[in-house]
C-alpha cells in the first residue's frame, strides 16, 4: 500500500485557504478536512455563535492551548477522516498543531501556506459579508500571529495569495506530486 498524502493549508484571514483547498482536493479526488468546519461545530454546541469570529478564534484558541494533539484528534474524528485515504487539510492556524500534525502523519504531510497582504485579506474578507469591526478584532486575535509569522516560516511551500486562483491550485498540485522533504 502507498503512503498517505496529506496536504495541509495556512494562511491568514482572506488568504483564500479554503476556496483553494477545496479545488485542490476536488482535483486530486482526496478528502477534504476543516480545522474550521470543526470548530464552528464545537461553538454551535456549547450554545456559541458559530458566526462570530471572535468566538470561533477563541475556542479554537482555548482547545489548541489545551491539547493540540486532541485538538487534531477530534478535527479528523468529527470528519470521519478513513486514516487509509489521502486528504487536505484546510485552516491550519497554530505551530502546535502542525507539530502534531507533522507527529501524527509520519512525515506524510506537505504544508502549504498562502501569504497575503492585509489590505487584500480586508478586501476578500468583507467581499464574503464579514462586518469591519468584527474583521479588525480578529486579525489582531493571538492566533493571526502565529499564522502570519511562524506557519509561514515552518511551511513546505509558501505561494503569494495575489495570484489567480487557478494559477495557485496549479502550483499545489504540481509541488505535492514530488514533495521536498
């Protein structure tokens, strides 16, 4: 049996990590897995606003300071993730998930980060209906540090988030077929 592929993205708010990893999956016919999905879920449960992205940064916060490990544990349990099928991972926010990660998977795992200047990010951002104020908050959420920073540096690939979409799920593609480990 071949190994595994994981494909994990980051990227800050607006990056445009979810549309292009949703294409990427949908081309290579992999799963696709939401560390998003999974916390908006977590704060719909304890009665939360699965809308606000105070709250969802804050519980995705307080889980990962918690235990990162189980924090991805229960992302792949709430999607069901079959451990023998090949899978992209959107909305990677903390350097101790991707430890985990990079544990979990066994140097399966190939991380692309997608930078993007904040003034695009804004624009993306309120272009998809979030309020200003709401959107001003969480860029300077804890978590947006770490993303902007260390993720970009521990990344596999970084790609500029200012290119046509079409041009970056090509380069994910063609930098997953013969990963640089």
């Amino acid at each position: 049996m071949s190994q595994v592929v994981v494909i994990a993205f980051s990227g800050k708010i607006g990056s445009g990590k979810s549309a292009v990893s949703k294409l990427v999956a949908s081309h290579l016919k992999f799963e696709r897995i939401s560390f998003g999905d999974y916390v908006r879920a977590s704060v719909s449960a304890k009665g939360g606003d699965p809308l606000s992205r105070k709250d969802l940064q804050d519980e995705g916060q307080r889980q990962v300071e918690a235990d990162p490990k189980s924090f991805l544990s229960s992302t792949l349990i709430f999607h069901n993730w079959d451990s023998n099928s090949n899978v992209v991972v959107d909305g990677l926010r903390h350097t101790s998930v991707l430890s985990a990660m990079r544990h979990h998977f066994k140097g399966q795992l190939f991380h692309i980060h997608l930078e993007v200047v904040d003034t695009l990010a804004t624009e993306r951002a309120l272009e998809r209906g979030d309020e200003l104020s709401s959107l001003e908050g969480a860029l300077e959420h804890i978590v947006e540090t770490d993303v902007g920073n260390d993720l970009k540096l521990a990344a596999d690939l970084v790609l500029d988030a200012e290119e046509p979409i079409e041009a970056l799920v090509a380069a994910c593609i063609s930098a997953t077929k013969t990963p640089q480990r």
